[in-house]
C-alpha cells in the first residue's frame, strides 16, 4: 500500500514539475488563438 503511494506520490510531482518547467524555462506562449466565436462573444457584427 505504501509503495502504490509512493509511486503515485512521484508521478504527480512529476507532472508539476513539468509544468513549471513548459511555463518558465520554455516560456510558451499562445499566440494568436482567434476564433470567430470571439466575434460573438465580443458583439461584434460581421458587414
């Protein structure tokens, strides 16, 4: 039991860890994520 905690335990670490990692050494960013449904969301009409 204290073995499948452990282990566990070290996969989630893990998982944080390469979350900062992506954020911060990597800086990813999103760029230019436009949807139409911004436009409607926004209120904007189309002409």
């Amino acid at each position: 039991m204290n073995a499948i905690v452990l282990i566990l335990g070290i996969l989630f670490l893990g998982l944080i860890l390469m979350g900062v990692y992506n954020v911060v050494v990597r800086k990813k960013k999103v760029e230019n994520m436009y949807t139409p449904f911004d436009d409607a969301t926004k209120g904007i009409k189309n002409k």
